[in-house]
C-alpha cells in the first residue's frame, strides 16, 4: 500500500504587485514574489514583517486579563504570598515556568513554588488531586497556571473552594464555559489584540512578566535587573514558540527573533551543556531548526520519560556540574525516547495499513495496550508524514481507558472535529493542530467512525498527498548569494513562515552523483542547464538516487543555502524533491 504521492503546486501572483514591493522596498524581485504568497500584499505589513523590531512587540496589557493578573501578583509578592505556579510538562509548559519564576523572585517574590504534573501518573492539566496536595501544603497561596488551564473549570473551583487563589494563564482552545478565577489571562479572549492571538504558553508567561515588571518600575519600564532577566528569557520563549510549532508570524515572529539572538549571545549553563550533548556546533548561531531538531526534543524527553521537573531544574541549574549532570539524563532519555517511538511507529503503521479501507480513511487511528503514553504524541506526528492525514494514538492501560494524542494535516481544525465526537470520550482538549483525548477502549471504533466522518465533513483534497509548495519557478542564472541572502531576510522560519521553496525545470545531472554522509545517505551531485551550473544536496536521498540518471533533464524543488567550507563559499540548492521533466 503506497501513500507517497506528491503534489506540486505552484503559487502564481500578480506581476505589478511584485514589481510595487520591488520597487518601494528596493528587494529581489523573487523576494516579492513570496512575500506575497505569504499574505504580505501591503507596504505597511511587509514593512513589520522585514523589520520585526523589539520596539514593535505589543504591550502587555494587549493581552486580556494580564493587568489584573499583575495586580494579583504583585499584591501576594509585597504581603509575602506563597506563589505557587503550576506548568504543563512539555516545552511550552517549562520554558513558561522557568521565565515566570525566574522574574517573580528577581521582583521580591520569597515563596515562589514550581509545580509540574506527572504526564503518566497525572496527565495534562490541572488536576483535583494536585490542587488538594497543593492547598495543604501550602495553604492560602496564590496559585498561578501557565500553559494549561483554560477548560479546567471544576479543579479551579475546587482551588478557590480550598482557600487558594487562582490566576489562569494559557493559550489552548477554550470553550463557553471558562474557570471562575480571580484572573484569566489569554490573547484569544474577547478584546484581544489580533497581533498577539499566536501566543505560546511561554509567551504569554512573559507577558505577564513584563507587567509585573513594570509595576515594580516606574508604571513604564522594568528594573535593571528584571529588565535584563526579560532580554535574556527571550531565549527560553523563542524556545517554546517554536517547540510547540506556533506560527512564527506577527508578534510571535519578533519574539523568536530577538530570542534566537540572545540565545547565541548569552544562553543559561544548562542549555549550554545540552546544546553540547545535543551535538549542536558552536561555531554557528542557534536557529529555528536547531531547537525543532535537537534541542527541543531533549527537553521535552524528561517530560515523555521520567518528569518534566528535571527539564526545569536544567533550565534553572545554577552551577555547571549540575547543568552537565541533568542535560546528560535528558540525553539518555531522549535516547530511550526514540527507541521506544520507533517501536510505536512501526506496529502502529502495520495496524493502520492492515485496514482493507485505509487507503480512503480521513484519519490514520491506531491503539494498542502498553504504548508508552509519553511517547504517542510523537507516534501521531510520524503517521502523519507517512499517510499525510490527521492521526490519533491511543494507549490503552489496564483499567481499560486509552489515551490518546492526536495531529492535524491539511488545515483541518481537529480540536472542532473531536467536538462533534464527545459521544465517544472521557475527555478532550487542544487545539487545531494537536490534541490530547481520553476515551473507554471499547468505543475506539465507534469513535474511529465518527472522527473520519468529522474530519471528512472538513477535509479538503490535500489529505492523502503530500503537498510541495512552490513559492517562485527561477532560472539557475537567478541563483546566487545576493538572492540566498535576500531569502534569508524572512527568518527565522517555521509554522506560519516555511522556508521558501523555489523551482528550476528542465536541469540535466551532470556526472555521477556522489553519496556522502557517514551512513552514506545523502547525496552530492552537479545539474545545469545550458551553461549554468548548480550544486545540489539532497539529504537522506540516496535509496531515490539509484533511479536518477546522467544526461536526464529533470525538474527540481529546492530551498537555496549557502554552503561554507575551508574559506570558500558557495551557493546551493538543498533538494526537496526531483521528478522527470514535463510532469504536470
């Protein structure tokens, strides 16, 4: 059974809107051309989004419910209130924590307690059973949630019940109903700003950081101290924007780039010594890519493996001992991590294809007892690239209950397709892109049903075929470092904001293609057309390279990079995909 189609589509735009941005902003015209596909058709827009400076970042109070949150906070720091902050165990959840905690005690706060939830023994969110232990133990406190806790209506009435103060902080999908806190802090709330709605968890947290800030300021701006805390947590909320895949647009785009730049300028000892077991090189700058692939996975295999607090601890570890000590148990977990996810992945591609009817399935649903719970978001996210269609895995434990994880593809909102499927579950929440779901075994397959015939009332053409996006068809001519450099205007990339894929037709391999790598599974070979010469490296492509002949004329889908080596520099075009010339 094969699901490996591919689909190019080329993005076609209006010749005298390129030639207008060329002209007023002085640019490449391919340049133009895909800041129009990416939806910046006007001066103003594609001003903000060329120059994303920290003077454009929204203020604080842009956010719903930020300025009473502040308020409440501050109020409990000056009368020595236990603050307790309650996080989600992922990177989102941790980096929110660490920038919250760190700021709070930087602004005089003498009690401030972390709490992160077991992922297995607890689950997500805020949970009754903690809430108890935590208003024992801690009587009378402030109780500040980041990054969950917008449909936890009934542990937040229990907190209030149980003489606890509650502050609500998230970014999740809320529904009619929200929690009676004493504050509720999320950009989507009514009265938001359209520009910070991308929010993180992180970021919010940060938001709200700021406004505390500011009250122990002058009404305006931050102390010294908190203000270079702020600079510096940019790092850790450019590091959850991108882990937890939020479009990398509007204020979110200013954030991850101002963060990226102070993690290469001034990094915390314990992501230094993860980036070092993470193999990341020093000698080039932290960027979107290095967090999505080798940073972020990391931090969140404590969370997946053991507990999410070891992550934190890292993040906050204050001597370098303990920083090598903590980021190399998150290696050896993020290690296990994978074999355990390959394992997941394997039987569950083998379930969903033994389906007579997956081939027409909406959604890729597979469900087995024993899978590692921590791990089934990932298993979702790998059948979603192999079958290129939303897909849930479900770990059934020994009560019978399975719990599930749950990815988008296509555009299809899948917390709204789980809404039209409540018959089925437990519990759900998320949002467009993943969700989390609970769920008696028995009714797995009634459930299967109903979700692919919710996804299927939302699905679009997309689903089964992989998609390539052509953002502009070029000449090899066209080519050069001046267009690289052009392009790389639009970092960082990432949801929201692809790297540009761009089109040559018509080029001929020139030679015999190299394999390289130390598996052996890239390649290095030399196309043209007519006298034009163009190096190109296509990564984990050597299987596929069998088939390409010399002297062929081939059409190829590429992203330009320059490649620096020994003093040279030189421009290359990183395949994303190759096809016979002609093809339509």
């Amino acid at each position: 059974m094969s699901f490996a189609q591919t689909r190019w589509n080329f993005r076609h735009v209006d010749a005298k809107l390129v030639e207008r941005l060329t002209t007023r902003f002085r640019i490449d015209p391919v340049l133009a051309q895909i800041l129009i596909q990416r939806g910046l058709d006007d001066p103003e827009r594609v001003d903000r989004f060329l120059s994303p400076d920290m003077k454009r970042l929204a203020d604080p109070e842009a956010i719903p419910g930020v300025r009473d949150a502040a308020d409440a906070i501050v109020e409990a720091i000056r009368n020595d209130r236990k603050i307790i902050i309650y996080a989600d165990y992922d990177v989102d959840g941790v980096c929110a924590l660490t920038v919250l905690s760190e700021a709070l005690r930087l602004a005089g706060a003498k009690h401030v307690v972390p709490y992160i939830p077991h992922r297995i023994e607890e689950g997500y969110g805020l949970n009754a059973d903690a809430v108890r232990t935590l208003a024992t133990e801690h009587p009378g406190a402030l109780m500040v949630t980041v990054d969950c806790g917008i449909t936890a209506v009934e542990p937040v009435a229990l907190a209030k019940s149980l003489g606890l103060g509650v502050i609500v902080t998230d970014h999740h999908t809320f529904r009619e109903e929200l929690p009676a806190a004493d504050a509720l802090v999320h950009p989507q709330l009514p009265g938001g700003d359209p520009f910070t709605a991308n929010l993180c968890g992180a970021g919010v947290a940060f938001k709200l950081a700021w406004q505390v800030a500011k009250s122990f300021g002058d009404g305006k701006k931050a102390s010294p101290a908190l203000r270079d805390f702020l600079v510096r947590g940019l790092g850790l909320v450019a590091l959850a924007t991108v882990a937890d895949v939020m479009p990398l647009v509007d204020e979110n785009r200013i954030l991850v780039k101002h963060g990226l730049e102070s993690l290469n300028k001034r990094r915390t000892i314990g992501l230094e010594a993860l980036m070092r077991f993470a193999g990341v090189n020093e000698d080039r700058p932290v960027t979107s890519t290095t967090i999505g692939f080798q940073i972020a996975p990391r931090i969140n295999a404590a969370g997946r493996m053991l507990h999410a607090f070891t992550a934190y601890q890292l993040l906050t570890a204050a001597t370098h001992a303990q920083a090598r000590e903590l980021a190399e148990v998150l290696e050896e977990s993020n290690r296990t991590r994978r074999e355990v996810e390959a394992a997941i992945v394997a039987e569950a591609k083998s379930q969903f294809e033994a389906d007579a009817s997956a081939s027409t399935r909406n959604v890729a649903v597979a469900a087995a007892p024993g899978w590692h719970a921590g791990v089934i978001g990932i298993a979702a996210s790998r059948l979603v690239d192999a079958y290129h269609r939303p897909a849930i895995v479900l770990s059934i434990d020994d009560k019978g209950v399975a719990h599930g994880s749950g990815r988008s593809f296509g555009g299809v909102n899948l917390v709204e397709a789980l809404g039209e499927c409540t018959q089925h579950l437990t519990t759900f929440g998320g949002h467009a892109a993943a969700v989390g779901l609970k769920l008696p075994a028995e009714a797995i397959d009634a459930f299967r049903n109903a979700l692919d015939e919710a996804i299927g009332r939302r699905r679009s053409d997309d689903l089964g075929t992989k998609q390539l996006w052509i953002d502009a068809e070029i000449l090899p001519q066209q080519l050069d470092i001046g267009l690289v450099r052009a392009i790389a205007d639009l970092e960082p990339h990432g949801n929201g904001n692809a790297r540009p894929v761009l089109a040559m037709t018509g080029m001929e391999i020139v030679g015999e293609p190299q394999l390289i790598g130390q598996d052996k599974k890239h390649v290095r070979l030399n196309m043209k057309k007519g006298d034009k010469l163009v190096k190109v490296l296509a990564w984990n492509k050597a299987e596929e390279a069998a088939n390409w002949t010399t002297g062929t004329t081939y059409d190829i889908a590429f992203s330009p990079s320059i490649n620096e080596w020994q003093g040279r520099v030189e421009v290359q075009a990183e395949l994303k995909d190759l096809r016979p010339h002609g093809i339509v």
